[in-house]
C-alpha cells in the first residue's frame, strides 16, 4: 500500500499542509515518504465553524492544527460546522448568561455558536424582582434552560418589575 496522505473535508472549510503540497479545496490527496510528519491547518469557510479531526487525527479535538506521521495509506478528516446566532431578550431588567461563552446579556444578548450545541442560559433577576418564566426556545419557570442550536434560535427571559 503506497504512503499517501488523503484528506476529506465535511462542511465549509479548507485544509492545507504546512509543506505546502495538499491545499485541500482543491488538491487533497499526496504521496508521501512514510514516516514524514505532516502538519495540517483547518480554515473553516464563511459562515462556519472548525468542529474536530477524525482519522490519523484522531483526539485533536477542535484544536484546527494537528500532526499525524505518514503510514501507508493515512486518511484525515476535517469536519466544519454551520454556525447560528442566539439571540436573547428580556423583559424588564434582570441579566442572562450562558455557560459557554457568548451570552452576557445585559451587555451581550447574542453569540454565534456551532450547530449542535448545547447551551445552558441561566436568568438572575435584580433585587427586588423575580424571574417568572422562559419564552420562544426555551420554556419553563426554572431560572436555568437549555437550547441545542440547530438554527437561529430567540429565547426570552421574562423578569417581575
């Protein structure tokens, strides 16, 4: 089996090596000299996301470079994911705060995050008022929720005088 490396994209996004030979959007599959290491770089394209490394680079997470040594037939797959934005209302005062960064809302009400996340957002009234109850993605009266985003998502925290 010849030493080769081929790389596969899934979503909007490019992958190059840092050699120079693949520049996968075009160009993605290269013999190599077994035992090379190869660095590759993933760029998620507009409207996207770098989400994770599967095949030889497998546990690199979502970090969108990783090193994998050529060994006969060595396959990587760069996965990109569509992004969206959530966005959050109040009524009355009180402030909203997601778990992952993003949402700070009496600043920051919208963030753009990955298709199939899941977001915690949690409502804090100011003193003297409560917190009465979720609307639109989210539902409920308990002060936490969480919305899995698989589109431009609205969420409204509704909050006493």
């Amino acid at each position: 089996q010849a030493d080769t490396l081929d790389v596969t994209r899934v979503g909007n996004g490019s992958v190059d090596t840092a050699d120079k030979v693949i520049a996968c959007g075009n160009k993605c599959t290269s013999p190599y000299t077994g035992g090379t290491q190869v660095t590759l770089t993933a760029k998620a394209g507009s409207g996207s996301v770098f989400t994770g490394w599967t095949g030889a680079c497998l546990g690199s997470g979502n970090n969108a470079s990783c090193t994998t040594t050529i060994q006969g037939h060595t396959a990587v797959t760069a996965t990109f994911s569509p992004v969206f934005t959530l966005s959050v209302g109040r009524s009355n005062k009180g402030t909203v705060t997601s778990d992952l960064t993003g949402i700070a809302c009496g600043s920051s009400c919208s963030a753009k995050f990955a298709q199939g996340t899941t977001v915690v957002l949690t409502a804090t009234p100011p003193a003297g008022a409560t917190f009465v109850n979720w609307a639109g993605a989210c539902s409920g009266t308990a002060p936490s929720c969480r919305v899995t985003i698989s589109k431009d998502t609205s969420v409204q925290a509704v909050f006493s005088k």
